[in-house]
C-alpha cells in the first residue's frame, strides 16, 4: 500500500512531468504528415500516460469512467505505432462503454 505521503510526492511530481511534457507538445511546430509528426504523438503519449497515472493515484478509489478515458487516449495514439494490433477498434469499444 501506498503511503499518503508517498502518493502526494509522485503526484507532485507527476504534474511538474506533466506540465513540461505538455508544453512540449504544444511547441512542437509538426502537424500529421510531417516528417516529425511521430515524435510529436509520442510526446502527446507520454502527456496522457501522465494523466494515467494521475488517474490511478488521485483519489483512494480508482475512477473507471477517468480510467476508460485515459485508456482510449492512449490506445488511440499508440495505434499509429502499433497499426497491425488493432487498437484503435479497441479504444473505440472501450469510448462506448462510457457512455453507458
């Protein structure tokens, strides 16, 4: 078990991860067919893997709406660096059961 005082640093710096990972993407000049297009959606990854972890340590019990999010974010980039394993069809089953 995770102790609060434990919890509360890795979110801190969870967020200061966050913020440089976020501005980061929004400086990065690539738009989708650059050639640098790539590293931008890995920066991007790396922002909602954050939000992730912010996610599952927030609060003592684990939000599966906030979860479901995060995932789908997630599946939804990685597909374009995983084309072949499908994980954009999952992210969208995973978007539609949210809405339930």
């Amino acid at each position: 078990m995770m102790e609060t005082l434990n919890r509360e640093t890795v979110l801190a710096m969870s967020a200061q991860a966050h913020a440089w990972t976020e501005q980061a993407y929004r400086e990065h000049p690539a738009v989708r067919g650059d050639a640098e297009w790539a590293e931008k959606q890995r920066l991007l990854m790396a922002d909602m893997a954050l939000h992730l972890l912010q996610t599952a340590l927030k609060k003592p019990a684990l939000e599966s709406q906030e979860l479901k999010k995060n995932l789908y974010s997630i599946l939804t980039i990685a597909d374009g660096f995983l084309p072949d394993q499908e994980l954009k069809s999952f992210a969208d089953r995973l978007y539609l059961s949210t809405e339930n």
